[in-house]
C-alpha cells in the first residue's frame, strides 16, 4: 500500500426528503439516443449540489398505468404504500434556467420501465421523483480532474462540468454509440476540458474494455488528481482496479459508481463495483 498517496475531503450535505408529483411539459431528443423530459411540479425546496446526485424517479406500471411512490411521514420519514409494486429507478437531475426540473434519459432499447417509459413519453404523463435525500460536493483540493462514464452519465458528467470552477483541469472519458451522441456535451468542452470521445460502434454498451483503456492511457499531471466513473458495472471494474489497486491511489480520491448492469434490472448502485474489494 502506498502510504503517501494524497486524499481529498468532500463535504456530504443531507436534504429534507420531498416526493414531487410532476407532470410532463414536453421533450426533445438532444442526440439521437439521448431524450430529455421537461417536467412541472413544486419544486420548492429542491436542492441539489452535488454533481453526482440522483433522484428516484417512479413510474406508472407499464400495464395497469397505476403510479404508486412513497410518502413523506407526518414525523418526516417515508411511508412505503402496502400491498402495492413500487417501479423506481435512479436518474440524474438538471434544472433548467427557468427552474424546471429536466431528466436526460438514455433509449437504450433494451426493454425496462424507465427506458420504455421515455421512449414513449408524451406531454401530461406523470411520475413522482423523490430526492434528492442529500448531496456529496465536489472534492475541495483537488489539481486535476478525470471524469468518465457512457451514455447513462452523460447528465451526472455535465453536472460535474458545471459545477467545477471554469478553471479547474478536466479530462473527460465519455463512451458512446458515434459522433452523433457527441452533441450532448460538446458545448462544454473548453481549454482546460478536454473530452475524449470512446466510439462503441456496434458493440453492445457495457461490453467494452474502452473506459478502461481510456483511463490507462490517461495523462496524469504532478499535484492530486481526482477521478469520477459511472456507468455499467462490470465495465467499471477493471476501471476501479487498475486506480486503486495498481497506481494505489487513496479511495478519497477515486469513486466508480455502477450506474447498471449488464442483464440486470434495476440495478442496485451501492452494490460494490468490484465485489472482491467492496470498500469503497
Ligand atoms: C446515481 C444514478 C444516476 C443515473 N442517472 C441516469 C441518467 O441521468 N440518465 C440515464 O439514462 N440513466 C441514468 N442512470 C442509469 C439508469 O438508472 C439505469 O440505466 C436503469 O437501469 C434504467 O432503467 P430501465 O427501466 O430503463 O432498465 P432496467 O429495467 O433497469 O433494465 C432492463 C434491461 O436494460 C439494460 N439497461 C439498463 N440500463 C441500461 C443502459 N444505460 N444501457 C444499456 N442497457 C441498459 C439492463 O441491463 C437490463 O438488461 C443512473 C443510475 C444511477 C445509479
């Protein structure tokens, strides 16, 4: 173990937990595969800092179109419904100029409530978000930046472009189908943000060693450098051990979160990428 490897403090805040009835105001395509759905509702109190923050967003059964989600408890605590199927799955929140709240879904095609709901998505359909229940800040101290991820962190990777100080020191690794998809966050590239687009081609998403290369043939400059990874599991993991194990950084400054997974609905993002080393 490499004692010396620097480590970085990010602050984690906590939010008031809040339901929100919202309801479809409209949706464009903003790349080929990348949908994004305006969305009305009280959004007050909404508060989201930090740039890996996600919602749980519940969706009406695809058969019966009945929407159920949790509420708050008059104590404040959540009151899960009985007896009833709860279908959530986790996405990242945008807000908008005018304070809508925006969600950027991925069509991925492979089936799933979330992905099918998007794809056929029109305006006045209703979802409840819940969250988000707390918020964890941008590192503090660190020189540089590697961001990576696919196409289901495309919105988590603008928040973090967004977030970082316009001089901060960022290298993006973003994984997409082709250049089509590259629209999403070009406008965000500048000087001291370079991003590297990964071009699947045909093969299918999560089946590539791309993020992984990527992060191998990464510049690293002197000072403490701070890396960022979401997307599928199982292509993160080779990621997360090459950082952790091989250049033996400290787990401060690395996170690789498991957005989905391969063959997997719904999956779990606390789940560890990497099983054999759950510490992070
Ligand atoms: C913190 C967090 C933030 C996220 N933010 C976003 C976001 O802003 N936008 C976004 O699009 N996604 C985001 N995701 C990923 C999203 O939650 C998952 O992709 C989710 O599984 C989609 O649900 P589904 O109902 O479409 O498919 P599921 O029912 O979960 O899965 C059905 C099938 O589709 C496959 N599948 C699921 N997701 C993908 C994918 N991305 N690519 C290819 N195949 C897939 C599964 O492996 C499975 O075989 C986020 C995840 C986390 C944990």
């Amino acid at each position: 173990m490499n004692l010396t490897s620097p480590t970085l403090t990010r602050e984690r805040v906590r939010h008031e937990f809040a339901v929100r009835p919202m309801t479809v105001t409209g949706w464009r395509d903003i790349t080929p595969r990348m949908r994004r759905v305006t969305l009305a509702g009280p959004m007050e109190g909404f508060v989201s800092t930090g740039p890996g923050d996600h919602v749980k967003v519940f969706f009406p059964h695809p058969v019966t179109g009945e929407l159920h989600a949790p509420r708050v408890a008059p104590d404040g605590g959540i009151e899960r419904p009985q007896g009833v199927e709860l279908i959530s799955r986790d996405y990242t929140p945008l807000v908008n100029d005018r304070g809508e709240l925006e969600l950027d879904f991925f069509l991925h095609g492979d089936g799933g409530p979330a992905g099918d709901w998007a794809a056929r998505v029109s305006e006045g359909d209703q979802i409840d978000v819940a969250g988000p229940r707390g918020s964890k800040l941008a590192p503090t101290g660190a020189d540089w930046f590697v961001l990576g991820g696919d196409e289901s962190a495309l919105p988590a990777l603008s928040r973090w472009l967004r977030i970082l100080p316009e001089t901060a020191d960022v290298t993006v690794l973003a994984e997409v189908h082709d250049a089509d998809d590259e629209a999403y966050l070009a406008h965000l590239a500048g000087q001291n943000r370079r991003i590297t687009w990964l071009h699947r081609g045909d093969a299918l998403p999560g089946t590539t060693a791309l993020l992984e290369d990527a992060a191998r043939a990464v510049a690293r400059p002197g000072g403490v450098g701070f890396f960022w990874f979401g997307g599928e599991a199982g292509t993160l993991k080779p990621v997360r051990r090459y950082l952790r194990r091989e250049l033996e950084l400290d787990a401060s400054t690395v996170e690789c979160s498991g957005y989905w997974k391969r063959g997997e609905a719904n999956h779990d993002h606390h789940a560890p990428v990497d099983p054999e080393d759950p510490e992070a």
